[in-house]
C-alpha cells in the first residue's frame, strides 16, 4: 500500500506537530474542520486572505476577498481543513487563477475540462466549456468537491492525492496490479500542508 515507505515517514512526522485536526496515520486520510476553542473561523478567514494577498493570483483585492470566503465555505461543507484545501491550490497552480497545464487542466485546483464537466453535472452548475473552470469560485467548488469524492472513495491520503493529480483510473490500475503511485505529488501537497500549519501556530 502507498505510504508505506519513506512518505509513512514524513507523514508520521506531521502528526507529531498537528496544529489542525486531520491526522494522516497509518496512510489513512482522517478528516477535521475547526479544533475546538484553537482557532476561530474569522482567524482562519484572515490567514487564507494573507496568504492569497501574498501571491499572484492575478485576481483583484475584492476577488481574492471572496475567495478566501469561499475557500473557507467550502472547506466547512466537506469537513476539510482550508489549510490542506491552500496547500492543494499552492501545489496545482501557485495560486495563479489564470493557470493552463500542458494536459489541459485549468484554474486554481488544475480541473481538466472533462473531469469539470462532469462535476458541473454533479452539482448542478452551469457550463461553458473550459473557461468556467477560470472563475476561481466555480473552480474551488468543484476542486473541493471532487477531492472530497476520491477521500470518500480511497480512504487513504496518499491514494487520494495520487488520484487527484493522475486521475482515478490509473489509481485503480496501480491497485489492481499490485503497484504503488508515485509520491512525489503526495509529498509536495503534504510539506505544503506542514508549512500552512506551521505558520498558522505562531500567528
């Protein structure tokens, strides 16, 4: 099973300096929102702010006020921290809104049109084409809820993550032939995720 090597390593580390609630033992994805009485959801709504404002996001001051908002709406409904939600944004697009992989992927959480399509139909969204995935609110809603999807599926982060970047398909090949998806993805969201948290402590 993934993260059963170096990456179990560097998961366990994190859970040993956890400032939020989601722990990662054992290679299982264990989720959590807000801890009580630690930080409140208006501090949390000025750190995901700072740290937009801190990047070119290629958004406008009262845009990325909104996204912060709407990072942290729906990071709640999916019972995720947004500082993991930040830490998949940072990985996939730097938070450049305006971000085009070579492979198509589009936006801030890097949705393809296809998988984008699909979920518009889900959550009953409007679609365009492509560029809806260049709205930054259309697109952290459907990245967070197709991330929230494979969680529900794999129930495992370094699964989870390998299927949000590569796709599920060639996941379930991987586990069928016995195989283990590269870590190099999962390392980087987590050691993303590490530094969020780290910094949120001494705020």
């Amino acid at each position: 099973m993934f993260l059963r090597k170096g990456l179990a390593a560097f998961v366990f580390a994190l859970v040993l300096g956890a400032v939020f609630a989601p722990s990662f033992t054992s290679g299982k994805f264990v989720t959590g929102a807000f801890p009580e009485g630690d930080r409140s959801l208006n501090s949390s709504r000025h750190y995901v702010l700072d740290v937009l404002r801190e990047n070119r996001t290629g958004l406008g001051a009262l845009e990325e006020l909104k996204l912060a908002e709407v990072i942290i709406m729906e990071s709640v409904e999916h019972k995720l921290d947004p500082l993991f939600v930040l830490a998949l944004i940072e990985t996939e697009s730097a938070f450049y809104n305006w971000s085009r992989s070579l492979r198509g992927a589009m936006g801030l959480m890097q949705i393809m049109p296809s998988t984008g399509e699909e979920i518009a139909g889900q959550l009953r969204l409007e679609w365009k084409g492509g560029e809806t995935l260049l709205d930054p609110y259309t697109n952290i809603k459907m990245g967070v809820h197709y991330f929230s999807k494979l969680k529900r599926r794999y129930k495992d982060v370094g699964l989870t993550l390998a299927a949000y970047n590569a796709g599920p398909g060639k996941v379930d090949a991987w586990v069928k032939d016995g195989g283990e998806p590269d870590a190099f993805y999962a390392e980087r969201v987590l050691e993303n995720y590490r530094r969020f948290r780290e910094r949120a402590e001494y705020n």
